[in-house]
C-alpha cells in the first residue's frame, strides 16, 4: 500500500517548485485510478480493502491523519452491535484489536460495549491492514471539492488540502464513504434529509409529517485517568452553566437508574481512558449542518467543540473527575478533540432498493424480497439521538430483529459509475437508526468495495452486476449475507445455509433481544411437508403449496425436489430414507441437486427468468 500525506516538508517544497516549473508542483496533481473512494471512513477503509483484495487499482483519499472514521478520527472506540455476528473486515479487526490488548476480556471496559479500544489503536490497525494491499493507495489531507462528471456518469473527483492545493482523480467507480452523503447533491443523485412521512415508508413509527430534523451529533472527547492527586480540570469555558447537564448521571437512555461513577465507566476504554459520548443531558447537540457550505459547517461545528468541552469542565468540577483530563496522547489537534464530529446521519441516497422498518420487521410479508439481496447484517436496535431539539417527533427504541441491508441500497436510482457507503446509504430514516452502527457501516463498506471491483471488471455499470456474485464473493470473505444467530461462520455448512437462507426457500425467524437483536434458522429443527412446498413454491411456481402439517421426510423433499431439479443427476426418491429430515441436511439436498442460490435476482429480490 502506498501512503501519502502533505506534511510541512511538502509544502516547502511545493512552494519552492511552483518558482521554477509549477508543471510539478502538487496543486496540479492527476491520477486515474479504477476504483476511487471518497473518504477514509469506517466504510471507506472496508471499501478500499475489499476493493484492492479483488485486485482493482484503489485509491482512497482521507481530509484527516487517520483512517477509520468512527472508529478512530471520530473517537467511538465503544462497539455497537454485532458481537455475535463476526462477519468479514467487522471479524478481522475485532481479531486484531484483541490482539492488540490481549484477549476479548482485555477490551469489555466499558458497559456500553462488548468491544473498547483507544482511537490511535483503531487507527494503527487499518493502517497495518491497508499497508498490505499492494493495490491500495491512501493520501491524507485533502477533502472533497467537487465530481467530475459526463452526463449522468461519475468520473472521478476533485479535491483540494488546506492549502488550496488540487488533486484531480479519474476513476472507472467512485464511492461515497463520506459521513453525511457529500457527494449527492454534486452528483444529482436523488435523496433524502431528515425524517420521512408515514405516508411514504408505511412505518407505524414514522412521524405523520416528513421534516428535514436530522440525528444529534457529537464532538467526542476522551479522557485519561493521570492519577488521583492530579488536577486537569480545563478552564471554565464560556457560557457554561451546570444546569444545562443536571441529571446526566441519573439514568441511561432506557431508564436505568444509575449513579454518575457508573456513568463514567459508560465508555471506559483499555489503559484507563474514558470515551465522552453521552447522550442524556451530556454532549450531544442539534446542528443541522449537512446542506450548509464547507466553511458555515465548519463555524457551526465549533459549537459541537464547546457543548463537549463545558460538559468535561461540567464533570471535572462539578462532578469531581479532577483526575481525568483530556488525552494528550490521542488527537494531535490544539483542543485534544477528536479530528472529526460523529455524524449519525445525514444524505439517504434514493437507490433502486430502499429499505424500512417494515422489510425488517416482517421480510416475509412485502411485495419485494429485499432479504435474498443482503450484503451487510446488522443486529442494533433502532436507536435515534434527538434529545437536543424541542421538536423533533419521538422515535423510540422500536423492536427489531438482526438484518441484511440490501445491495440495491447502495445503488443510486439514475446515476451511474457512483456507489454511496456509510449512512448515505438508500433507508428509511428510522431504520438509520440501527444501519449507521459502527460494524454494519464498516461491512456495507466492504461489499461496496466488491462491488466496485466487479463493475471495474466487468465493464458494466454497479447496477449490472449480478447481485448473487457479490454475495459469493462476501461469503468467501467470511462475511455473513443473512444475519443468522445460530449458524456461525465456524459452522462445516455456513456458506450453504447462507445461501438457502437468501432464497427464502427455508425460512428465518427474527426476534428483538435487548441490545442484540437475533435471527434464528434452527438448522436442527424439521418442517412440515406444507412449509417446504410453500418455500419451494416462491422459488418455482410448478411446486404446488400443499396443507400436509406432517414432518417432512427425506423422501418427501427429494421428491418434491425432483421435480423441478435440472442436473443431469436427478435425485431418486426411493434411495432416501423415509424419516424425517433437519433444515441442516434439507439444506445440503437443495444445494446438491437444485442449487436455488444460481439462480438470478433483481434488486426487488424477485426471481429473473
């Protein structure tokens, strides 16, 4: 991996050079590339790597020193969800940070999450993971100017670094890894901002009315523990008042009574740091800044900085945390600030799959079948921050089970040659609430990516690309395509049962768990003789939908399977032994002689003849 950033030295250097033959200099630099990824954030690091894995020349381009986005420039090293989904680039770097501290039980610090880390760790780890892809290419330090387009065909983009430098790329696909969508409204994509109607989505739990009130953000902090006699209270910053953060410490979000040397330990990270991050009566803030000019963001986020900076005087005097000051071993900024706010919502592409509450609560139960066309799984439940603004409708922590996000999400509705990851990404604005997460970002990054490198080799736009190859490729990645509980990606049959779960042929059975949402295939369990028909006959309508409520037996589902098997080794009945037989062994028979997952699906996830 190559790896460039503008240091002072460069900048001497490209002042010298623009004397003598500014032909040279950087601001004039051009590269062409095949694969281009707009931000080194938590999907861009996955997107690059997956994208250089397939072979594909990738470049990434990242305004900040480090690559991770939440994970590590934003400061949230506190995991939400998916500790029981290991799946693909979201399982490697879990690996390696438990590597890094020395077992899974080295990082669970915190109560938030089953996984903590420090910020430059994260870093650390993307960087070690990106330095081994030959066809990788990162450069820090420029942000996103404009697209450079054809038509309605992305070809690339420009940026510029903070010396007004230009870095003009040329690439065969481009994707959006930005936080907030940056490059929608410069693309002419479609999309959405804020929440939606119930009219559109059909969500119960909707508003009545759309409205453009965006997610509370925050401008997170960590804070080291530098011994109990030491005082590193900051000065008093301006406009504080206690009364504003009265009460953070009396209960969590879901009402948990709690005391605030409980509260503090929320985020408390390896090596005695603590993540502020507090929602209640804490640091979040309402600023809805994604329409505005670079430059009127950058002022407004100053406030961001502030409400997070009274709130640690607030806990340093108030409070009694004299002993944790900011780290200064964390980000080189002048504030000791994480070098970016987290943004937990900005640009909803509108893509040619678009995905709800609805579709998750029941996949069975809608005109389309957007489950047969995950790429990424989540497990979070719905979780809206808006605490900080007077009138924004109540969205609660609506159950939910484990997901897929479907590809089509990532797929613009009318422009091509772009690709949009992160939580710019095609849903609804509620159901943001559990696919902004920290894993299931990072996984939509990787099969952005593989996507990406298919469209790159094929010669054919991101919307032509079949959407079962990337989800093979997914699954020899290790990554998970249906968000199955119980069949781990350790199982002899995790790919098969992967693969049959996609085709709806044998069901999944979600269930709201708490913090940890789950979906259960049962690989043990038996059918009915009705089930299977009914599962056969979605995938091929020459299956009848019988009402025999007996165990399906061997015998029973290879004949049923026989009939519209098309290998040349059509399966015989009576070899197989009349007695019941498990979703497990079912699976295996259905690979075997029919191979349902081969066949083709569009972005609705309907059947293509």
């Amino acid at each position: 991996m190559k790896i460039q950033f503008i240091t002072l030295k460069a900048v001497v250097i490209t002042f010298l050079l623009s004397y003598c033959c500014p032909e040279l200099t950087l601001a004039q630099q051009r590269l062409s590339v095949e694969v281009l990824v707009v931000g080194g954030t938590t999907s861009g690091i996955s997107a690059g790597l997956s994208s250089a894995r397939a072979g594909v020349n990738t470049l990434v381009v990242e305004e900040t020193p480090w690559i991770g986005g939440m994970f590590s420039a934003q400061g949230v090293g506190a995991v939400d969800g998916n500790h029981h989904l290991p799946s693909g680039i979201w399982n490697e770097f879990r690996e390696e940070i438990r590597k890094h501290y020395g077992g899974a039980g080295a990082v669970h610090t915190g109560w938030v999450s089953n996984t903590l880390f420090e910020p430059h760790v994260a870093d650390s780890v993307f960087k070690a993971m990106a330095h081994k892809e030959k066809d990788l290419r990162i450069i820090y330090g420029y942000y996103l100017d404009k697209l450079i387009k054809k038509g309605n065909i992305i070809k690339g983009a420009v940026f510029r670094n903070a010396n007004d430098e230009k870095l003009v790329v040329h690439a065969a696909v481009t994707i959006d890894a930005t936080d907030i969508g940056e490059s929608l409204k410069m693309a002419g994509a479609a999309y959405r901002l804020g929440m939606d109607a119930q009219e559109e989505t059909h969500e119960s739990g909707a508003p009545d009315k759309a409205n453009d009130i965006v997610q509370d953000l925050t401008w997170v902090a960590i804070l080291k523990d530098y011994g109990v006699h030491a005082d590193k209270t900051i000065a008093r910053p301006n406009g504080y008042d206690p009364e504003e953060f009265k009460g953070c410490c009396a209960e969590t979000v879901d009402q948990v009574k709690i005391d605030c040397a409980y509260m503090i330990q929320y985020g408390r990270m390896p090596h005695n740091k603590y993540m502020i991050n507090w929602p209640k009566y804490g640091n979040d803030i309402y600023l809805n800044v994604v329409e505005m000019s670079r430059n009127k963001r950058d002022k407004e986020l100053k406030k961001a900085k502030e409400q997070t900076l009274r709130f640690v005087y607030y806990l340093q005097h108030e409070l009694g945390f004299k002993h944790l000051g900011l780290a200064d071993d964390e980000f080189e900024t002048s504030d000791l600030l994480a070098y970016k706010p987290y943004h937990r919502e900005g640009r909803r592409v509108k893509g040619i799959s678009f995905l709800t509450y609805n579709d998750v609560e029941k996949p069975y139960g809608q005109a389309t079948h957007l489950y047969r066309t995950g790429i990424s799984v989540g497990d979070y439940p719905v979780d809206h921050h808006h605490a900080k603004h007077a009138d924004a409708p109540k969205i609660g922590f609506d159950p939910v089970p484990s997901f897929s996000i479907p590809l089509g999400s990532l797929i613009p509705e009318s422009v091509n040659g772009l690709i949009v990851a992160d939580k710019a990404i095609s849903v609804s604005n509620l159901m943001n609430g559990s696919t902004r997460l920290q894993p299931v970002v990072l996984l939509t990054g990787q099969a952005a990516g593989i996507l990406a490198a298919l469209s790159v080799k094929q010669g054919r736009a991101p919307r032509a690309v079949s959407i079962r190859e990337v989800q093979e490729l997914l699954l020899q990645a290790k990554a998970y395509i249906m968000p199955l509980y119980d069949v781990p990606v350790t199982d002899s049959d995790f790919n098969n049962i992967q693969k049959i779960a996609a085709t709806g042929i044998l069901r999944t059975y979600g269930e709201p768990w708490q913090w940890a949402n789950r979906t259960w295939f049962y690989p043990d369990s038996m059918l009915t003789v009705a089930e299977f028909s009914k599962g056969l006959h979605d995938f091929d309508s020459r299956i009848p939908i019988m009402t025999d409520t007996q165990v399906l037996t061997s015998r029973e589902a290879v004949t049923l399977i026989a009939r519209i098997c098309e290998v040349k080794e059509i399966p015989k009945p009576m070899e197989y032994a009349d007695i019941p037989i498990s979703k497990r062994e079912l699976t295996k028979l259905l690979m075997k002689f029919l191979n349902p997952f081969a066949k083709q699906i569009d972005h609705q996830g309907h059947y293509v003849e």
